[in-house]
C-alpha cells in the first residue's frame, strides 16, 4: 500500500496504533542498509528506542552497530528546543552528513503544552513545516513527521490542516482491536493490516 517514499517529499504519519514507532524504525533501517543513507531523527516524544532498531537489525541479520552508527538522534523536550533544532541546526547539519532522510516524531506533542499560547504554538509549527519543506526540496530529502494519537490533532484549531495540508502524502493509523486500518486519505485507498508472530504467515 505505501509503496516506496519519495525524495523530495514529505509524509505525516497520523497514528492512534504504536505500529506507526515499528513503521518508522522500518523506514530508517532501510534508508542505511539498502539505501546506504544517512538518517537524521528529530525527536518530540521520547520516542526512539534502539533496542527496537536493534531487533530489527537482528531479524534481517544485519549487524546492529552498522545501523545505529548511522542514525543521528537529536531529543527535544520543550516546543521551543523543536523549533531551534529544525529552524537553526538541521539545515547544517543535513550538509554535514549528506543525510537521506530526516525524521520528526512526535511532531505536535511540545506545542500542545498547557502553558504555551496556542496562536504562538501555531505560528512557531507554521515556521517549523515552511522549514522542513524548503530543507525537503533544496536537499532531495524524504522526510516523515509523525503523531501518536489522533485526537490530538482534533483538540487545537488549525492544526490538523496546518500537518495534513503540509504534507505530500498523509498515511493513517487506525487501530481496530487487533489489527489496525491503514488508509491514504488524498488517494482515497486504505487497508486492513492484522500483524501476526515472528516467523508465522497468514491467508
């Protein structure tokens, strides 16, 4: 269904199932080992776990330390270290390591704090997207944004055109019990996908 993801592009991530934190180490550990690229991960929610993107280097037999090696993790913990890190230091950066792909999780959670103003919080994300549209396309970057937790976006005026809108491509991830809906709102195509054990198939 998602197919490969384009350089140049930008795809939000719309998620209330946790498959979308085992997407995005997928989407990375392909970008260093197929892709041979260089991933730059801007985190908003505590995310990034490496024992996730150990066992995935494990289950394609891939040395571990070949991957993380190349995956640069940047943590922010207030909306203004989120909007400094894309505004100011990602673009070095990116020149720095010739990255491939650039990832920021989480994306709404440090604007959404109770203490910000939201017409600041919204201007500041406004900045952030011109920004990572401008890097995207100047630097032939894939780059995903993502959000856990699709209310979210419902709470705050504006803000799920300002990501939805923002975006290239949009994916959703509903979770249904135990499987989850997988949909492509501007394509108008969707599936249901029931993940199953290590090692098993279904039909």
């Amino acid at each position: 269904l998602l197919q490969g993801l384009q350089p140049g592009t930008i795809t939000f991530i719309d998620s209330s199932d946790r498959l979308v934190f085992e997407l995005v180490n997928l989407f990375c550990f392909q970008a260093v080992a197929e892709m041979h690229e260089q991933v730059l991960w801007v985190d908003g929610g505590n995310s990034v776990n490496p024992y996730d993107l150990n066992a995935i280097c494990k289950r394609y037999r891939v040395p571990p330390e070949e991957v993380l090696h190349d995956i640069t993790v940047s943590r922010a913990f207030t909306a203004y270290q989120m909007s400094t890190l894309i505004e100011d230091m990602l673009d070095p950066e990116v020149a720095r390591i010739r990255t491939g792909l650039v990832v920021i999780s989480c994306f709404p959670d440090l604007f959404q704090d109770a203490d910000m103003n939201w017409t600041e919080s919204l201007q500041l994300m406004r900045r952030a997207m011109e920004k990572l549209r401008a890097l995207t396309e100047e630097h032939s970057l894939i780059t995903i944004i993502t959000n856990y937790g699709m209310a979210k976006l419902m709470s705050r005026k504006g803000l799920r055109p300002l990501l939805y809108d923002g975006a290239d491509r949009v994916v959703r991830i509903d979770g249904k019990g135990d499987s989850v809906r997988v949909t492509l709102p501007k394509e108008g195509e969707g599936m249901l996908y029931r993940p199953v054990v290590r090692n098993q198939t279904t039909l």
